[in-house]
C-alpha cells in the first residue's frame, strides 16, 4: 500500500469534526501556496504582458467598471 492509499485510508476513518479540521487546514495550505505562486509568477515578470494589456484596453475605454 502507498503512503496515498494509507492517507486516503485514515482520512476515511476521520470522525466528521477532524475531517472537518483536515478539510479547513488542506483549504488552508492550497490557497497559501496559490498566493506563493503568484508572488513569484509576479517577481519573474510572468503577469506583467496581461497587465500591460489590461492597463490598455482601460486607457483606450473599452475596460469595464466594477
């Protein structure tokens, strides 16, 4: 058995409020490591053609207000 299986075996056996713990903690960790991504794809440059372009299409008047 892989350390997967023994994980999705003992998440299985979870009373429903530790299920609820992991749930909210992997919630968590995701959207830590979704903002770490971002970071960095912002300090490589990586956003910056989509910024320019938005910067644009505002200044030209076809952006949207919110």
């Amino acid at each position: 058995m892989s350390n997967l299986e023994q994980i999705e075996a003992a998440i299985l056996s979870l009373p429903s409020s530790e299920f609820e713990r992991l749930k909210l903690w992997l919630l968590d960790l995701d959207y830590d490591r979704w903002d770490e991504q971002l970071e960095q794809d912002v300090a490589d440059g990586k956003l910056e053609a989509l910024a320019q372009e938005a910067i644009a299409e505002f200044e030209s008047g076809h952006g949207r207000e919110i």
